[in-house]
C-alpha cells in the first residue's frame, strides 16, 4: 500500500504525529469498509490515509472531517527500512495541491450497504476512518479522481484541493 507522487505539492514535516496514530487498528476495526485493508495491513497511520490537525503542531488520522492530506509514509515504516516516524515522531503528508496516486481508499460506503464506485471528475471526500471515497461524508472536498482504479490497476489516481 502507498502514496505515489506524480506531481508533489507541499511536503509537511512540522506536526508530531499523535501518539494514537502509530497504533490505531486498521484490520477488523469498527466502521472499517474497505477492502483494500487486509489482516497484512500494519496499524496506525498509512501511506495514503488522511492526516487531520488536532492541536499546537500535532496531527492524527482524520475521523472529524477536517483533512489536510494524505501521509507519505505509513507510521510503522517499512520492514525493510527504518522508521523514521517512530524515531523522530512525525510523519510527512502532502498539502497544498499535487497530483498523487494510491492504492488505499474506500471500497464500500460508511454504511456498508453499496460499494464506492469512482469515475475521473468525481469529487472527493474523507471518510471517518481516514480514507478517499466519493461518497459525501460531511468532509471537504479534498480531490478529484483523475484516474479511477480498476481490477488489473487498483491505483486511484487524484488531483489534491486541500
């Protein structure tokens, strides 16, 4: 799962990441629709999840509809690399404008009864568990599709408002 940057607008290293998103649930939480998350999926913030500013420089994963753009990394970090979040405790997201692509927004709508279709032009909004969908969840419009995931590519391509 990531965030690939075709066009990057303004990386954000200013803000501590909040001490719930490093641990926060992602598999099997309640309110969780999408299927892009699977049980390999680590906990806490991802690549492509939405950060939202809580308070004096901090930000968490956005659940109250104030998204300011999506994580460049996922908090854990890699496996293979080394944790730069947990070392230093921030975690970088994109704001500003940009053109992204990402493997990780919502497959079913907050009610779970209909899936989450996207089609390029469509409006973008933050789900309250932090991801990209079409459906109007009360959030900002924060992008619009430019490029809709499909079976053979699953990566959404978007155009960042926010």
């Amino acid at each position: 799962m990531g965030l690939r940057i075709l066009y990057p607008g303004d990386r954000n290293t200013l803000s501590t990441l909040a001490a719930a998103a490093f641990t926060r649930q992602n598999y099997g939480a309640a309110g969780a629709t999408s299927s892009r998350i699977t049980a390999d999926t680590p906990d806490g913030a991802l690549a492509g999840m939405f950060a939202e500013y809580s308070d004096n420089y901090e930000v968490g994963i956005s659940a109250n509809h104030k998204p300011v753009g999506p994580f460049l990394n996922d908090a854990a970090g890699s496996p293979f690399e080394n944790t730069p979040a947990v070392a230093s405790g921030k975690n970088v997201f994109m704001r500003s404008m940009g053109s992204y692509e990402t493997d990780l927004y919502e497959t079913r709508n907050e009610a779970d009864s209909a899936d989450v279709t996207y089609t390029a032009g469509d409006s973008l909004y933050v789900s309250d568990f932090g991801l990209l969908t079409t459906e109007d969840t009360g959030s900002p419009i924060v992008g619009n599709v430019s490029k809709a995931p499909t079976a053979t590519d699953p990566w959404l391509g978007f155009d960042l408002l926010v």
